[in-house]
C-alpha cells in the first residue's frame, strides 16, 4: 500500500507542478472493482490541496484552498474592483493546466462561451467537454482560476464517482451521419399549445398583496418530449435512451423504514401561536377541517388513520392561511411501519390544496392491483370534478401513466389533466391525480392554475409542417461518444458491485441530433425559435461606434465584464439619464434583462444602495458630471466622509463653482484619480454627463489602487 501511495503520488506530480511547501500530506485509496480513485491531500498553515486520481496519475477533482482567504466580509455598500489578470491571461493558465492532465485518448476544450465574468467574482470560471478518440462526449468539466494569483482553485470531471465499464468502442462508424440524420429526424414530433407569460405589473402605487401576477398566453409549438433518441453508430440502430432507462433500472428497496414512538398528536404550533392562528377571521378549527378531509370518501382516511401532526402557516404579505395536516395508519403488511397521508388545505375554506400518500415497501410479497386502467380513469375524473368541476369547466386528460405489474412498491395510476383554450392544450394550469391501483383511493393531487391570463387567438398560425421545418433546421447531427445503461450479466465481475443499481454503464459511438442551444420552443405565429426566452446570461458587449473614440478603452473593458447597455452602439456622446446611468451601474453586480425588465428592481437596488435617494427618482432626468461622480462614491460607502466639511482641497480652476455640499465629493473624486481636468484646468462640475464621461469615471474607480 505504501509503495502505491508513493507511486500515485510520483504520477500526479509528473503531470502537475505541486510545491514542496507543503508540511504534511497523506493519501487514501477508495476501489470499488471498476476505478481505483486516490485522495491526496497536501497542508500547510498557508494552504490546502486536494486532488482525486485514477490509478494511472489521471486527474479527476483538484482542490486548492488558501486560508488567509477565507470568507469574504459583510460590507453593505458596492465597492467593486477590476481583477489584477484578465480573463484571457487565465485561459491561457487553464488550457496548460487540461493539457497535462487527461487520460489516454483524451482531450479537454473549453466552451466557447459568450457570458462575461461578473466583476465581483474572485475566480474565473470554465466549462468544457472532454473528447475520446477524437469525437465529442458527454463527458464534461468546470475548472476556475484565481483572478488575483492566476492559479488553478478547483477542477472537477463529471465522471468522477460514475460506474462506467472501462472499454471504450473505436471511433469508426458503421453508417453514414446523412443516414443517421434522416432516422432520426423521422421522430422529431412537434404540439402546438399554450405557454404562460408573466406579464410586467409594478406599481409604486400597490403592495405585493394588492398586486396579482398577470400572464399572457401565446400560442407556441414545443417539442415533444416522451423519448429522447438516438442511432448507435456500430449497429445502426434507433433506440430511446429514455426507454433504456426505464427498462433497466429497477426500483430500489433500500427505503429507510418509517419508524414511529406513539402516535401523540404533535402540535407544531405552541398553544399560545395556535390560539392566535384561530382567532384570524375566517380560519377554521382543527376538528372543522379534519372532519372535512375524513368527508372527502375517495382519499379513504378513515377511523383506522389518526390525525398525527397538524401546524397553520399564514402568509403575512397575501394574508393565504394554509393548514397542513399529517395522517398515518399501521401497515399490516410491513411490521413497524406506516401509511402516511399528508395534506394541504386552504385553512379558510377548507379546500384541498395538495395531498400525498407514503406507503412502506414490501421486503416480502407484492402490492396486488385490483383496479383496471378504466375504472382508475373514472375515479380520477370523479374526483376532479368533485374537488374543481364549477371553476375549471374546459381541461382534458393530458397524460396518464399505468402500473405494468404487481411490485414491492405500492401501484399508482397516474393522470394529468390540462385546462384546453380554442382547443388547444395550456400545461402551465393542471391538475395532477394518483389512484392507488389496490384500494382506489386517491393517494396523491396537486394542481397548477394561474387565473388572470389573457389568451392569443388561434389565428395566422405557421403550419405544423413549418414549424418542424424550422425545427428541422436548426439541428445538426453529431458522431459522438455517450454514457448508455447497459444490463447486467449475473456473470459479470461488475454484478456483485451494481446489483443494487441493476445496471452498468458504458461509453458507445452514436449519433444524436443537437443544436447550439436548447429549442425550448417556437413561435407559432412568427416562427421565431425561443422568442420569451430572457438572457439571463452575462454578455460581453461589443461595439461599432466607439473605434477612436477618447473612451474606447474604457467602454472596451467595461464591456468584458458584461457592464454596459444592449444594443450594438454605445452611442458614446449622448447625454445621460438617470436611468440609463443606473442601469449601467448597476450592471457590475445585476444580470441587465432584470433591470432592464424592472424598473421597481432598478430603483429599489439604487436606493439600497444609496446612489439616489427617494425624493431624487426622475428616470427621464439629464445627469451632470457631478451627479456622476456622487452616484458612485455614494455606492461605494463614501458618502459621510465626503460630507465633511474644511478638510478638502480640489486642484481646478473652477473649484469656485463646486457646490459646498459637493466639495468633499469632488476632491475624493480628484484624490482616487477618478476625474481629470479639461484643457483649461477645469472640471466644469455642472456639465451634462454623456455615456461616455460616465464609462471613463466608473472605469477610473474600478481601476482604482487598493493597498
């Protein structure tokens, strides 16, 4: 064991540079019979290193921590800095780090991604995928490098811990990739539905109470979504890796036995908080509603169930009551365990918000089904139209799913009913029932349902043949490598490891159809692919008009850290609002869809803050230079020392025209070297600010010296 240690130990260090300041190190070996994987841990009083490897000096998760980091202190103002190396520079030390560090046949590529790194970050941080044989995989990676000591901080592979058979197949496939793209393009299914856009309703004027979520339902083509196929590239053949799954994977009996002392009725709540929870106007009583949920004859919460644990939960900002209640029943199947029904109402009406039913598996014997497919569905429909016939008049099964066979898992038929507008499906508002396929009861109900939505008409809409055109279009075929579950041969060296999963799996060639980013839908007017999808990424902004310009550079760098406006132009000499000068702010620390998107959010974080106060909010309003320069110093907790008076000296020609309450402003300003005199040895305090003067003085207080 110890020359092993000192082995494994010899092979990671030929492929990384590992200091030998390090004061005591040990290793520990975990083989499971597929990978051998070494924990190797370096300390000193200044640093930690942790790096997991294969038995071949491979390196799967590297770990490095510096202690005098530690956790980053609480400051209530925003105070950011520009990191000491650029992102490039860290690139650079993290492909050399990849090159030294994959297995055989491996090759590590980082995505090229279009996200910024936010400037508040301490780590620049990647993704990538790793090629074998030279073909994509799904093998893949995140590693970050410090933005301060440009050193690798932590590398992790997504194959770390996963039961993967070794072999791996050549790269040569048995048929052509146009082959393949037409077998599967075959199964590409499209359906057209609704899909619920919330819609923008801030007032200042309304509190979040008052304030009900709006949606505006469009008209969308969506893939369908039941398969996931693929070809294999030796055999040709079509399979649903979905269905592989299913198929193989086995349900666990490892579930922990519910184990219980006497079942006491346990108040969640003391005496005190549920006397004040029943003395709200309109709540109901405890006994009220439990006689209402043993009322409801399909969930079969007869005398057999007690009411164990019951608690309210009041809802301060919409004034909603719900009350949760907890029943449980001895199983006689399973000795010392427990039928569990737990239910949600509204603690006002009493209505039925949510129910689900626990039952113990079986180490002996199987749960019987005693009901068809057919009576399941009327007993479901029975109960939706019971619990919410009167106010959802228009819904249709949507989807249901059957027990095959008797298991050690209690059966359920599954069903999932969808409000229908013009005909057409809308997902976002369901109901989901579960009957339980031995007693017919209702076991497990959940519903969605958003009711101030404005629908689009079913009218102009591209065809069902051009919306899979488009889909059609948008995707390539890929040769690559892919993890598939394989079955398990009793005769294996692997059975007695995966028994317990009931499957192994393996690196195979196939072919998948792919796209650059996920079609999460399609216009079905416009034919436009994704069109309510916010970019919540972190963009570099480029520009074509600042080429010359005096704040080309500054605009540049502000730029790579996703600070900025959208667009393609900068516009650099236009004056600047106070909205837009917030917006650009703010940007360092908030993705720009939600301040653009928000304005309630945009001025609640301003004010937060302290860039502006209240009574200063004029979204519209010209800025000047000075307002500018207050607006970031404010921000960055400079405010009370600006404030005082007589101790400031401003070197400009002007300084006569400073206000006294801007004075300690500007000479701060001038003093971090934020702001710079004109030609005439002035700094024209009362000037309009342009974009422009704006990106200079943030960039200037970025760039600012820190001892």
């Amino acid at each position: 064991m110890k020359e092993r240690l000192k082995n494994i130990t010899s092979l990671v260090k030929s492929r990384i540079e590992i200091e030998d300041s390090y004061t005591d190190f040990q290793g520990d070996l975990n083989d499971d019979g597929l990978k051998a994987l070494w924990q190797l841990v370096w300390d000193s009083e200044k640093e930690n290193l942790n790096i997991t490897a294969g038995s071949d000096g491979k390196i799967y998760q590297y770990n490095r921590y510096f202690k005098e980091e530690g956790p980053t202190p609480y400051s209530p103002y925003f105070e950011p800095v520009f990191p000491k190396h650029s992102r490039k520079q860290a690139q650079a030390v993290a492909q050399k780090f990849l090159e030294n560090i994959m297995g055989k046949n491996e090759k590590a590529f980082l995505q090229e991604e279009n996200t910024g790194q936010t400037i508040l970050s301490k780590n620049y941080n990647f993704t990538g995928q790793i090629f074998l044989n030279g073909l994509k995989s799904d093998l893949t990676f995140n590693l970050s490098v410090s933005a301060e000591k440009l050193l690798i901080k932590s590398f992790n592979r997504s194959d770390t811990y996963t039961k993967l058979i070794p072999d791996i197949p050549d790269n040569s496939p048995s048929l052509t990739s146009e082959k393949a793209q037409a077998i599967l393009k075959e199964k590409n299914l499209l359906k057209l539905e609704y899909v619920l856009i919330e819609q923008n309703n801030h007032s200042a004027n309304k509190s979040k109470s008052q304030s009900a979520k709006h949606y505006k339902g469009v008209l969308r083509y969506l893939a369908e979504t039941e398969s996931n196929w693929i070809v294999d590239g030796k055999t040709g053949e079509l399979l649903d890796t979905n269905q592989l799954y299913q198929d193989l994977k086995q349900s666990s009996m490892a579930m922990s036995a519910m184990k219980t002392g006497a079942r006491m009725l346990d108040h969640n709540l003391t005496e005190t908080e549920l006397a004040g929870a029943e003395k709200l106007e309109g709540a109901l009583s405890i006994e009220v509603l439990e006689a209402k949920v043993r009322a409801l004859a399909k969930l079969k919460i007869d005398e057999e169930f007690d009411l164990n644990q019951f608690s309210y939960d009041l809802n301060k900002d919409s004034g909603e009551l719900k009350a949760f209640l907890n029943f449980t029943k001895p199983s006689a199947l399973a000795p010392n365990q427990f039928f569990r029904k737990n239910l949600t109402l509204d603690g006002k009406s009493g209505a039925l918000i949510a129910l689900s039913t626990f039952y113990p598996p079986l180490n002996q014997g199987k749960y019987p089904i005693n009901i068809s497919e057919e009576e399941a569905e009327n007993l479901a429909k029975s109960f939706l139209e019971e619990i919410a016939g009167e106010k959802v008049p228009d819904k249709e099964l949507y989807k249901r799913k059957s027990p095959a066979k008797p298991e050690h898992i209690a059966p359920v038929f599954f069903h999932r009913y969808v409000q229908k507008i013009n005909g057409i499906p809308v997902p976002a508002n369901t109901f989901h029932i579960e009957i339980n396929g031995e007693t017919g009861s209702v076991d497990n109900f959940n519903y969605n349902w958003q009711a101030n939505v404005v629908f689009d008409q079913a009218e102009d809409l591209i065809s069902m043949d051009r919306a899979l055109e488009i889909y059609n279009e948008a995707q390539q075929i890929n040769l690559q490598y892919q993890q598939l579950p394989a079955a398990l041969d009793p005769g294996s060296p692997f059975y007695p490891i995966l028994r317990s999963q009931g499957y192994i799996n393996e690196l195979r060639l196939l072919y998948r159809l792919d796209t650059r980013k996920p079609i999460k839908n399609i216009d079905a007017k416009s034919g436009e692919i994704n069109p309510d999808q916010k970019n919540q990424e972190r963009l570099t902004f480029e520009y074509s008009d600042i080429e010359g310009h005096f704040a080309a550079k500054q605009i540049k760098a502000l730029g790579e850290f996703s600070i900025g406006w959208p667009g393609v132009r900068f516009f650099p000499d236009r004056l600047l609002n106070q909205k837009e000068m917030l917006i650009f702010l703010l940007s360092a620390r908030t993705p720009l869809a939600d301040l653009l998107d928000n304005e309630e959010l945009l001025y609640s974080q301003a004010m937060q803050l302290g860039l502006l106060e209240k009574n200063e909010k004029d979204a519209s309003a010209i800025v000047s230079k000075t307002q500018v320069v207050k607006s970031i110093l404010n921000m960055a907790g400079y405010k009370k020392a600006a404030q005082l008076q007589g101790i400031f000296k401003v070197s400009f020609a002007d300084k006569e025209n400073i206000k006294l309450k801007d004075f300690g402003y500007i000479a701060l300003a001038q003093g971090l070297k934020l702001i710079a005199e004109d030609e005439n040895n002035k700094f024209n305090p009362e000037a309009k600010a342009t974009r422009a003067i704006l990106a200079q003085t943030y960039y200037n207080f970025l760039n600012r010296e820190l001892i």
